[in-house]
C-alpha cells in the first residue's frame, strides 16, 4: 500500500491560500444528482457489490462547500449519517445555519481540511469528492484516494471526479488565454468580468472563421459559456474557482488508474453509466475497441480518445473486490424503477410504441409487457416502483387489454428486464433505477406541504432540490408559493398569502392576452387558476412530501 503523502510547508501555505480564496469568493455549492448514494448503490449493486442500504449508511463529503450537496441527502434520508469538511469556514458557519433552521440532526459540517481526516473519523459507505481532486495539490490529491481506502467501508463506493484529458487540451488553451488576459489583475470580480469578455470574444470571433483549429476553438468556449450560463448568478464563483484557479491538473484516466492502483483502489464504473459503456458506439466500433483492450482500463482509456471526454465522474471500490462486468436482466429485481418518458403518438395499426426522453433520446417496443409498463411508470410518476410490482401490474394491463399475449412471469420477467436495462444504459431521461423509493407526494393534499430545504432555497435561488437530488429550475409563481408550503395553509389561505404578499409588493404579476391584471376580482380568480396548475407542476417535479 502507497506511503502516507509528505505533507511539506509548501502544501500547507496552499492549503492558506485556498482557503483565504474561498472564504472571499465563495464556490457554488450546489447538489448532484450523480454524487447521491441511491446513484452509487444502484451502480455498485449492477457490479455484483453489496453496498449498504442508502436509507441507514455514513456518507462523508470532501470540500462540501456550505453543504448545497450534503443537506438535501440529510433530510431525505433521516436514518443516515452525513459528515461534510471544508477548508473555508466562511461556508461552512453559512452551512450550519441552514442545518440549525431546518432542524436536522444527522448532519455534521466541519471547518477542517482534508489533510486532516484520519481512521479515528472511522468508515463510511459512501465517499463523495466532487469538484476537487483537479484543483489541490498532488499530496492533497494522494490523501483523497488515501482516505478513499482507509475510511471506506468494505463494500463501500467511493466517488471522485477530475478535468481529464484528451478533453482538456483544447479547454486548457482557452483557460490559458484566459489566465493570460487576466494575469496583472488582482480583484476577483474584476478579473472575472476580464475572462467573460474575453471569453465572449473568442466565441464569436471564431465563429466567422473557416479554419478547423478556430472552429474547434469557439466550439469549446461556447460550451464553457454555456456552464457559466447554467450556474446563472454564480457564474463569476465558477470561473474563478474553475478556470482561473491557479492549479487545474486534468489527467488521463489510465493515470488516474494507476493512482487507484497505489492506494490499492480500483475503478469500479461511471457515475453516468452510459457514458462508461462501449455499447454507446456502433456494435462494429464496440467489438473492436474492446478486441484491442487488454483491460477494462484501457477500454475505458480508449473510449475516452474516441469521445474526446473532458470530465469524469468516477466511482472507486477496494482493490481486492472482484466487480461483474456484465449486466444481466436477472439483476433489476432488486430495484425500483421510475420513468416520466412522453409516449410517442402511434401511426393507425402500429402494435410498437416509441418513448422519448427529455434529452432527445428515444425507446421503441414492440413488447406489450414493456409498452404497459413504460405506460404505468408514466401514469405514477414521480413516483418508483419496485421491480415486481411493476411487473404485476403490467401483467395485469395486458390480460386486460390483450389478452392473447399473456406469458408465463418468468418470460416476462427476463423480457421487461432485459428492455428496462437497455432503456437504462441509453438515456436516464428513459428509464431511472433506484435502490430506493423516496417518500413523496404525488397528489396534491388540502394543506400542501414542500420539502423544508426547498422552502428555504427558493427564497434564496431560482433553483432549488427535489427528492431525486435533481435541480429544478422555478418559474416566478412557483418560487414565490414554494416557501409558503409547510403544511398549514389551505387554498383560500395560500392565496391571501399571495394576494397580500408578492403581488401586492408588486413582485408578481398575472397577465391576460400580454396585459397586467390589475382589477381584484380577475385577479384573485387568476391566481386561483394558476395556483392549481402550480401545486400539479410542484408535485410532479418531486417536491411535495406527504
């Protein structure tokens, strides 16, 4: 096993330096999805390993900023554990008072660095890195993965993401035209409104350009406009901690492997698992690169070229584990499935019906047993259901509808499997698979109530986390409604609330043919109107609890 990392001055001075930069400019701390333990046991379990219940486990969080990711795990899964550290205090004291407004008990923030943790913190089922391992020193880097096997449970995972390469080259010349633009400015904002004007100005003026390498260019500066677009009003935060962050290591995944390989670690799989798997390639172009291969990190390294990949998000288990890395229809019994997936209309006497996802990504069937299942999913969301049941009630829509298609369960059983895990491994805007099923609220009570976390966010942010850890963007009613759900109002009441509140402050309007509603009546009629169809839209983006 890898020595413990030297630990000299010079870290320790960084470490300083960091920490003062977060402590100024807060990083966006943000959830996601990908990090949640229900994503790494559900991973974990299609590798054959036997990870720990996600509703009683430890999670541990390195560089969890003011706990935008930790919390939202907390008060969904009450019964579990969370620890999160982070060099800045300033985020962490913003963190703690969430924890102590909203009540929650099993959460821990703590202003330490990850230099720190030793096994007295003990072990823990799930590890999350995410956004760090890039951006701090090598002997930094090395304690993670050290932490990654000493803290970590037996059958535990691990998740870690990086900047890798051969993605990286071309966003690294950018980043380094960036740094250079900027590199006699001294005041954060200052700087960061220098490298979005400069960033802005590459974009466009390569655009006009017929060269490949200027097309290429402007290619990969519209994508990080387009990150910095997505983050909205921390976009400033993401460019400096991000790009302009005077260490960004990317590096190659069979390097990263090698790494593992010293601390007695091994790549277990993608986070994303599509993106992990040769099957996104042309069966031609699959057979070959895994003939060529002589292991699982070399196809994995070869994908990488294929696909130019820029980021990775990768989840580790011990060494001495042996992971099974083939999937088998036989596996999805132990989960829940869940699918908001729009059916297709059907041309006049087509027996297949086509799913799409809202990522462009399309499922066809020809199967009754599937089609009907695909259908129940749709008609329950958000809501999962286990295997099983599913399965039940698909059969049961089939002996009703067709009768003359009905088969044993066991054919039907290795059928729905085998297309649910094809619709999985294409796009989770198809099919989703949960180790669990989160209690939600799929009808809209008298007295609606939000989850409390979401409450307070929506007060702060336009976006704000529902109970599958996704971010949800708000439209204006819903952020002003939101906060007001905790249970105790009724229709009539939500509506004074609003009708004294946000619209008389005029903050928010209702319209009528592009024209303000301003006389009392129409108005109250209106937001009674748009109140309801608001509640619908709360509940089926998995906000409401019961």
């Amino acid at each position: 096993m890898m020595e413990a990392p030297d630990i000299t001055s010079a870290v320790l001075a960084r470490n300083a330096s960091i920490q003062a930069a977060y402590d100024a400019i807060p990083y966006p701390s943000l959830s996601y999805a990908q990090t949640h333990p229900d994503t790494l046991a559900t991973v974990a379990r299609l590798a054959g390993l036997s990870p720990a219940p996600v509703e009683r486990c430890r999670v541990l969080e390195l560089g969890t900023g003011s706990g935008g990711n930790l919390l939202p795990m907390a008060e969904a899964l009450p019964d579990s554990t969370f620890i999160g550290i982070d060099l800045s205090a300033r985020q962490i004291e913003v963190g703690r008072q969430v924890v102590d407004a909203l009540g929650l008990k099993n959460i821990a923030l703590r202003a330490e660095s990850i230099l720190d943790i030793g096994a007295d913190y003990g072990t823990f089922d799930y590890i999350i890195a995410h956004g760090v391992y890039s951006w701090v020193p090598r002997a930094v880097q090395d304690k993670i993965l050290s932490i990654c096997r000493t803290n970590l449970a037996p059958q535990g995972v691990a998740y870690v993401s990086y900047n890798c390469f051969p993605g990286w080259k071309m966003l690294g010349a950018i980043r380094d035209m960036l740094l250079y633009r900027t590199r006699d400015i001294d005041e954060p904002m200052v700087k960061a409104a220098h490298a979005r004007d400069m960033l802005n100005f590459v974009s466009d003026a390569l655009q006009k350009s017929n060269g490949a390498h200027s097309l290429l260019m402007s290619s990969y500066a519209t994508f990080l406009q387009r990150e910095l677009e997505h983050i909205h009003e921390a976009g400033d935060a993401y460019l400096l901690h991000d790009e302009l962050e005077q260490i960004n290591e990317p590096l190659y995944f069979h390097e990263f492997a090698t790494r593992l390989a010293e601390h007695e670690l091994q790549y277990l799989a993608d986070a994303e698992m599509r993106t992990g798997m040769a099957s996104q390639f042309t069966p031609e172009v699959s057979e070959r690169l895994q003939k060529i291969s002589r292991d699982a990190v070399e196809l994995e390294q070869y994908m990488d070229f294929m696909t130019n990949r820029m980021f990775r998000r990768s989840l580790l288990c011990h060494a001495e584990i042996e992971p099974e890395r083939r999937i088998t229809p036989e596996q999805i019994g132990a989960f829940c499935v869940a699918s908001h997936a729009d059916e297709e209309e059907a041309k006049a006497g087509e027996r297949s019906a086509t799913f799409k996802g809202g990522d462009g990504s399309a499922f066809a069937s020809d199967t009754p047993i599937t089609i009907a299942a695909m259908r129940e999913l749709r008609r329950v969301w958000p809501r999962s259901l286990r295997f099983d049941e599913l399965l039940d009630r698909a059969r049961a829509e089939v002996a009703r509808a067709l009768p003359e298609f009905v088969t044993q369960r066991a054919t039907d059983y290795r059928n729905l499997g085998a297309n649910l895990l094809q619709a999985f491994v294409h796009s989770p805007q198809l099919v989703e698979l949960h180790t669990y099923a989160p209690s939600m609220a799929t009808q809209v009570a008298e007295r609606p109530q939000a989850l409390a976390l979401a409450r307070h966010q929506a007060v702060y942010a336009e976006k704000i986390t529902n109970l599958y850890h996704e971010r949800v963007q708000l439209a204006p009613l819903a952020r002003a409604v939101l906060p007001l759900l905790d249970g105790t109002r009724n229709r009539p009441a939500l509506i004074d609330a609003l009708m004294t509140g946000p619209i008389a402050d005029g903050l928010l309007t209702l319209t009528d043919k592009e024209a303000t509603i301003t006389d009392p009546v129409a108005l109250r009629s209106g937001v009674e109107d748009e109140l309801e169809q608001c509640l619908a839209w709360l509940a089926y983006a998995a906000v409401l609890v019961n």
